[in-house]
C-alpha cells in the first residue's frame, strides 16, 4: 500500500475545472476543486450490496469504461493488492437525495463516491460520470495512460419524474436492434421513458396471441408501400428487459378509437360502419378509420388486448392514444374512452391517452398527452391529473428543422435546434400549475423515415435538448451556455455511430 501512496503522489494533474465539463443535461449544482481523478488500470468498481440492482449499475460503469477507453475495470472483485483508486456507489438514504432518480457525485484524488437512494439514481449518476471521462487519455503524467477525470462534487436530481422520447414503430416499422439502439442514447441523457407508438391506420406491430390476425394481416404494410414488420411478444419482452436495465420504461401505445384501420381490416368487425371501409393504406391522411364504439364485442377484444400488453409491460401505465378521432361521433367518442379506461384500470395500469380524451370523464390517475389545445391541458387541473408536455410546435421530433431538411413534415411549423430548446415545459402553457405537469416528452412520428439513419438525422440532435428541457431546472435553461455543451456531443455520437443534423447555429467540435 506504501508504494502505491507514494506513486499516487508523484502524479501532478494539471488544473481542472469541473464546473466546465460539458455535461447535458446540466446538473444541479457542480462545485470545482481544481484537482483530478486518474482512471486507469488501477482502479476498481465497488458498490454497496444492501441492493442487487447496485451491483448491476458498477457492470454498466464497467461496461462502458471498457468500451469507451479499454480499460478492464472489475466490480467488486479487485484483491487489495492492485486496487490504487476506487470508484465506490453507494445506496444512501441520505435526505439531501431528492426522490428517487437524485444523486451525488464527490471526485477525489484517490476516490470517487457516488452516493444515491435507488438503482436507478446511481444509474443517472453513472451517465454524468461516463460524460466525464475525456475521450483521450493523458499518456504524460505517469508511465501508463491515465483519463483525468477533473475533481468536485456534483448534487443532481430532475427536474421533472417523466422524460420521454416516442417512437412511431407503426408509420414505418423500426427492428428490435433500432429500437435498442435509441434505448441507448436515451440513457445517455438520463432519459426514462420510451413510449412506442405499437398501432396506426397503416400497421399494428405487436403480436396478440389471442388475436394472431392482427399482425399477420395488419402488421404486412407500411408507409410508402414496404413490407411492415412486427413484434413478438418475445422481441418485445426483449425490448422492456433492455430498457429496464437501463432504468428506462416501455409504455406501450394502441392507438383507438380513431388510426385502426390495420386492426378493422384484420378483423373487419372492429370497424365503425360510417368510418371509411379498411384497405392496406400506405399513404399518409388521418382521420378516416374508427372503431365500432357500440359493440360489446369490440370491448372483448380490447380486453384481450391490454391484457395481453400490460402482462408484459412492468411500468405504469398503458397509452390508448385517442387521438384525431374525427371519424367517431364526439358521444360515442366519449363514451368509448370511459370504457377503455375502465379496462385499463382493471389491468392494474393508469391510462394515458392523446389531449382529446379530456371530453371524457376521467380518472385523476389518468394522465393527459398535451400535443396541440392548450384548453384541454387546463382541463387536467379540474380533474387533478397529470400532464405530459409534448407541444407539436416546439417538441416534435418529426418537424422539419428548415426549409431544406432532408426528411420531416412542417404542419406544427419548423423547428429548429435552438427554438427545440428555447421554451420551458413548466410555463409553456400559460397558468398550468408545475405540480400538474408530469414531464417532457419528444415524439418522433415515422411518415417519412424508414431506418436508423433517418430516425436519427430528425432525433440528434434535438433530442439531447428535451433532455436537458426535462431534468435541468430552468435557471439552466441558456441556449449560449448549451449550445457549446451541445457541440461537445460530437465524440460521443461518432463513437457510437449516430447520425445528427450538423445544424450552422452550433459551433460542432470536430476532431
Ligand atoms: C399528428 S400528434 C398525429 C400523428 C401524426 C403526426 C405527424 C398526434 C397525436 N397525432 O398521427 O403522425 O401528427 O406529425
């Protein structure tokens, strides 16, 4: 141990300065102590064991150190002899940890703690700390490679419990393999939810046993005419389980009583009779398909069908969509979405449904998806329920960015990559109360893109702003000061191959 001291101090690090890491989203609070940590060869991961979910957290850091730097970081496991610096994660029941997604970060020469109530705020903190270590190593300071890692102490907590992306899977259909890797960048930014938009007029892609049409006729078409794509109900345990360990979760999407024109056509007695006749629709209108709100058998099937959906789905709550029902009468509309939600109650789930389901009468466990009337938005405050902020014109992640973006629609407007983040989801609707408002989500409608690379040109880099938009409070909220934070994403994107908009109004720091 004596030598491993005295090595210790023969490492001068150069002045560091903590608080000017380009970490997104910007933490609470970040105090500088000028001094570093080196990670190298030496360093060992151990966590506490009053949780297992701590252990899995130091495999990821571990994972991900490996990866990024090659070093092969052991968990729990170095013998006292090698180990020289610790990375040490701790469940604390400390009450400066602000709900469950909170931690605390002290970086130390020969030590790193970080310190947090649950698994899955130790898992945020291992993102800051993954944006910490610098893409090269010192091979200066000592004879071997040492990443510094600049010395500090970081108190972070969201801002806000629900962050969220969606992805449209039904527009064009999107692999299990894409799909993971959105779950990976969501992580990144400390996301925690993906909602998959499962359904649409042109596919359903999530295998019903009870109801296998579905996908076989339903799930064989998509936009523009390609071959569609769907779900086993194996692929998507896969997905839940992947985000899970990523403290990420699935909140699955049927969308009714309006965009089920691929349900109705695989069993055509789902259909409205006034709502225009099934067929394989590859175009992109809306509006045109409905549910037969009367009949109790279509209330059956949906019975089989959250069951089947929730069974699987281990978060809280299950998404009817609702949305531009206009070929439903605005009665039966109504009614239809008290009676789903009364079965989405008994599968034990909330109900989350598009802003339209506040004509009905609802639950103040259900949670209404703001996207374009702020009025039904205010409406959740006489019911006491919560809103998720996903205002089309500033958070739609399929909205052309300018007059010449490759992919992308324009009906909310263009956004581009400084108005995505120059609005502020506690205030944008004007006196809807913060404790009304759930969170952020960027959804990203699939018309006009069909694979990773398309997804990813809209998505990057709006999305690492929403990010910041859900978890940083608002006296962070400076496009100057993020849009150089933002510019330093480069390595990571190219490190893991993500394609981005390179917009002129962020100065991209490129090797
Ligand atoms: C509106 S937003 C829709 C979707 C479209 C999207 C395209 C919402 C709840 N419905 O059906 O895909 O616009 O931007």
């Amino acid at each position: 141990m004596a030598s491993c001291q005295e090595k210790k101090e023969e490492i001068s690090f150069p002045k560091t300065d903590l608080a000017k890491a380009p970490l997104v989203p910007k933490p609470f609070k970040t105090i500088s102590t000028g001094s570093a940590f080196g990670l190298d060869a030496g360093t060992a991961i151990f966590t506490s064991n009053s949780d297992a979910g701590f252990e899995k957290v130091g495999k990821f850091l571990s994972e991900q150190i490996k990866s990024k730097t090659g070093l092969q970081i052991g968990v729990n496991s170095a013998t006292e002899g090698t180990l020289e610096r610790l990375i040490y994660i701790n469940q604390s029941d400390s009450v400066e940890l602000k709900g469950p997604e909170a931690y605390q970060i002290y970086i130390k020469k020969d030590s790193i703690l970080l310190n947090a109530k649950t698994a899955a705020g130790a898992f945020r903190g291992v993102q800051t700390l993954r944006q910490l270590i610098p893409e090269k190593s010192n091979d200066t300071l000592t004879d071997h490679p040492i990443w510094v890692i600049p010395s500090g102490k970081i108190i972070d907590a969201p801002r806000f419990e629900y962050r969220g992306s969606m992805l449209d899977v039904a527009r064009h259909f999107f692999t299990v393999e894409e799909v993971k890797k959105y779950i990976d960048a969501l992580a990144y930014y400390k996301f925690n939810t993906l909602h998959l938009h499962l359904t649409d007029d042109q596919g359903w892609r999530i295998e019903i046993k009870s109801w296998p049409k579905l996908t076989k006729i339903g799930g064989a078409s998509e936009v523009g005419g390609g071959e569609g794509g769907f779900y086993t109900q194996e692929q998507f345990k896969d997905i839940v389980a992947y985000a899970a360990e990523r403290h990420i979760t699935i909140i699955p999407e049927i969308d009714m009583p309006g965009h089920t024109n691929a349900a109705s056509l695989s069993y055509p007695f789902l259909h409205a009779p006034d709502a225009e006749t099934p067929r394989v629709r590859t175009d992109m209108r809306v509006g045109y398909s409905s549910f037969d709100t009367k009949k109790d058998t279509v209330y059956s099937f949906l019975d089989d069908v959250i069951g089947e959906i929730t069974a699987m789905t281990p978060g809280p709550y299950f998404h009817i969509g609702g949305d531009e029902s206009h070929a439903t009468k605005k009665s039966d509309y109504i009614r239809f979405v008290e009676k789903v939600q009364k079965i989405v109650r008994k599968h034990n789930k909330r109900m989350v449904g598009w802003n339209e389901i506040v004509q009905a009468e609802l639950d103040s466990s259900s949670v209404i998806h703001f996207w374009n009337k702020p009025e039904y938005a205010l409406k959740a405050i006489e019911n006491g329920s919560k809103v998720i902020m996903s205002p089309a014109k500033k958070a739609y992640l399929d909205m052309k960015y300018d007059s010449i973006s490759e992919y992308g629609l324009n009906w909310a407007g263009l956004i581009p990559v400084d108005i995505a983040y120059k609005w502020d989801p506690g205030t944008y609707v004007e006196n809807l109360p913060e404790e009304n408002i759930l969170g952020i989500e960027a959804p990203l409608w699939s018309e006009t893109i069909s694979n990773s690379e398309e997804l990813e040109y809209l998505a990057f880099p709006r999305l690492i702003g929403y990010a910041e938009l859900g978890w940083s409070p608002s006296e962070h909220l400076d496009w100057d000061d993020y849009k150089e934070r933002l510019a330093a994403q480069v390595p990571y994107l190219e490190a893991m191959q993500i394609n981005y908009y390179p917009t002129k109004l962020v100065n991209w720091k490129k090797e």
